[in-house]
C-alpha cells in the first residue's frame, strides 16, 4: 500500500479471527519485516463478530524482538495484540 499523503511503501499484514480466538499466528518474516520497517509496517487485525460484522484496528510495531534461529511462526495472544491497537487512521 502506499501512503497518498507522501507516496511512501507501507507494509499492511492482516491477521483475521472469530471474535473469541485464543490466538493469532504470525510468521517469522511478518516479524521482521516489521522490525525492519517499523515506520512503515501496520498489523491490521480483524475481529469476526457472531453476528457477522467485523471491527478493523491496526497495531503498530507490534512485535519487541526477533525470533529464535530455527522458529518459523510465532502464536500470539489475540485479545493482547487487540488491546493494544488502535482504530484505523
């Protein structure tokens, strides 16, 4: 996605659950792309509500440090991510 204020690359991941979800998993690239372009990377999290509506919030630099050598995805707590977030802007 691209900014239309200044034209600048943004890295937009989104990460979809059922309201309720225990976890999310994230991939080791998604982590750090994130660490490597944390002005420019934004978790978009979607929460599926029971009565079929969703609420959007964005997580910015979501993520304090890379993961170990051999690990190749990462479960993390939905409702903290959610809690931490923000609406869209």
């Amino acid at each position: 996605s691209r900014d239309p204020t200044n034209g600048r690359l943004r890295f937009l991941e989104v990460k979809g659950r059922v309201a309720g979800a225990d976890t999310v998993t994230v991939t080791k690239n998604e982590i750090l792309t994130s660490l490597n372009k944390p002005e420019d990377f934004i978790l978009a999290l979607v929460e599926f509500q029971e009565d079929g509506g969703h609420r959007v919030r964005y997580l910015r630099r979501p993520f304090g440090r890379e993961p170990d050598f051999g690990v190749t995805s990462v479960n993390y707590d939905f409702s903290a991510l959610l809690a931490r977030a923000e609406e869209p802007s």
